[in-house]
C-alpha cells in the first residue's frame, strides 16, 4: 500500500479538476465537484488545512484513481 501525501482540501480541489472535475457548489466548508465527462460523478471533498488519511484514501477511491496516479496529479 502506498503512503499518502498530506494535503490540504484545496490541493485535492485543484488535483481533481485537472482531470475534469468543476465546482458544483458548496456548503459551509464541504466543496461538491462534479465530474464533466459522463459518469457525472460527484465527490465531496471538506476544505481543511489537512484531510485525515482515511477521508483522503476515500476521496481517491471514488474518483475511480490509485495513490500513485493521485500523487502525480498534485
């Protein structure tokens, strides 16, 4: 198993839009992408100063990415 990177909500914000998610909207300090490409998926990622390791590894998992394709996204 790959380590994870410690990152802030607005890396993983920026990491996913380079592969096609946008803002749909936000609510209080939790950020909803929306994927552009069909499949239309939607992820929610909370915008702290560090995501805790397991809600990153879930964040990942949903985008449908690894660890190493998520690290060099960043």
């Amino acid at each position: 198993m790959s380590t994870l990177p410690v990152v802030s909500g607005r890396d993983v914000i920026n990491a996913l839009g380079k592969i096609g998610y946008v803002l749909d909207r936000q609510r209080g300090s939790h950020v909803i992408l929306r994927q552009q490409d069909p499949a239309h998926r939607r992820l929610t990622v909370p915008d702290h100063k560090e995501i805790s390791k397991g809600t990153l590894r879930a964040i990942i998992r949903q985008a449908g990415l690894t660890v190493e394709e998520f690290k060099n996204l960043l």
